[in-house]
C-alpha cells in the first residue's frame, strides 16, 4: 500500500482516538493489537487489516465512508463518550 495512504489512514486513527479521549493502550486493547502495533499504525509505518479496520469502525461507532471522511460527525458512543467529533 502506498505510504501516502497509510500515512492518511494513520492520522484518522490517531485523531479519532484522542477525539474519544482514548489513550493508545485504550484503543489497542479495545481492537486486539500491541500498543506498539497502533502506534506504528497511526504513524503509516504498519498497515492494518480489513478486520482491524471493522474493529475501529465498531470502537468508533462510526461506517467506513464516515471514518475516511473529513466530515463532523456525531458519535453517539465511542467508549463512553456521546457528543459532536469534528474530523480534520
């Protein structure tokens, strides 16, 4: 996969997690990876699989075409959170 996209990728997941005001190890533990693992992901150094990526979507409460976004989306649960994300 293109570094440009991991790297893409990576940013969404990092700034979904501080949004929900998740640490790393909350969310890896919360998707089933090393926090090593999720740091490497949100940095565009690892590539994820599809499973990982329904995990977050699941965690984020959130569908794929809303994730990708850039949109401000409404979360109505993200680990005990509800409230407006906005998405940058």
């Amino acid at each position: 996969m293109e570094t440009g996209v991991l790297v893409s990728l990576g940013n969404k997941i990092r700034h979904r997690r501080e949004q929900a005001g998740m640490t790393p190890t909350d969310l890896a533990r919360a998707i089933g990876l090393k926090r090593e693992e999720l740091l490497l992901a949100e940095t565009g150094k690892k590539d994820i699989s599809v499973l990982t990526l329904l995990k977050l979507l699941e965690t984020f409460n959130v569908d794929y075409d809303t994730f990708m976004s850039d949109e401000t989306v409404e979360c109505t649960h993200i680990a005990g959170h509800s409230g407006i994300v906005e998405i940058h």
